[in-house]
C-alpha cells in the first residue's frame, strides 16, 4: 500500500514536470536539454548493466530488479521529451548536419522502449526469467550507449560543449 501510494506520487511529480518541461519555451542551444538527454541515456544504461549483474548472478533481489526497471523506464521517457526540447532548438542546418546522429539516436530509444516494455512484463512473472532479463538488460544497454554516443557527436558537431565537473 505504502509503495503504491509513493508509486502514485512519484508518477503525478514526473507528470507535473514533465508539463511543466512541455510548455515552457526553448531558448538558445538548449545546452541544458543536450545535458539532460545525455544523462537519461547513461543512467538507462546504467541501470541496464546494473540488472544485468544482477541477473547473472541467478538470485535475483527482486525489489531491487523492479526499481532499476522502473528506472529505465522513467529515464527513457524523460530522454524522449528531452529529445524533442532539443530539436526545436534547431536551424534545417542543423538537422542536416547530424541527421545520421539523430537517426541513430531515435532507433536507439525505440529498441530500449521496446526492450523495457518486454522487460516490464517479465520482471512481474512470480518467477522472472533471468536469461530473458540478461537478454533485454543488453538490448537496453547497447541502445542507450549509442544513443549517448550519437548525441555527444552530434553535440560537437554542433557546438555544444560537454559539462565541466564542479570545482570549488
């Protein structure tokens, strides 16, 4: 109950903000969406490796299964919204001149997509499959891989420097 309860909570705050994100207005190169999408797709990989580990061991902690899944799917959600916030940053030149990157990144989050919604129904079985899980945790994982590796090209095609680490 407790769990649903945060379940629920956590979706309504993901959907606030992600309207929030929707309506507000793109301005300059965005850098901040390019930041925010390359961080969707590391931790989606991430938590793929992660699960992955976890599968290969054979005992599975379920309830640490099922969050690095619910993970992977927000994050893949949020990087299809932050991708969208980019491209209407950019000029037709743009697009051009990183539309193999674009495609790469698109086919990217639609293998993970698909991948999760598998990995979705396999992780609430009473006994998940853990070689399906290996399985679906790879697809994840090399998707989002290329897809970050797409976009840090595209980004130096554009400009668009990568984050520097804090110092104080």
């Amino acid at each position: 109950m407790k769990k649903t309860l945060l379940t629920m909570t956590i979706a309504c705050a993901i959907l606030l903000s992600t309207s929030i994100v929707i309506a507000g207005s793109v301005k300059g190169n965005a850098e901040e969406y390019h930041y925010a999408l390359n961080l969707c797709y590391q931790h989606t990989a991430d938590h793929a490796k992660a699960l992955f580990a976890q599968a290969q061991k054979g005992e599975m902690n379920i309830e640490i299964a099922k969050d690095f899944v619910d993970q992977i799917s927000s994050d893949l959600d949020h990087a299809r919204i932050y991708h969208a916030m980019v491209h209407k940053t950019y000029s037709e030149a743009d697009s051009k001149l990183i539309a193999d990157d674009h495609l790469t990144i698109l086919n990217g989050q639609s293998a993970a997509s698909a991948a999760i919604a598998s990995l979705k129904s396999e992780i609430e079985k009473s006994k998940p499959d853990a070689g399906a899980i290996k399985t679906l945790s790879v697809t994840i994982f090399n998707a989002a891989t290329k897809a970050v590796n797409a976009h840090l090209d595209a980004m130096k095609k554009l400009g668009i420097p990568e984050p520097q680490a804090p110092a104080l």
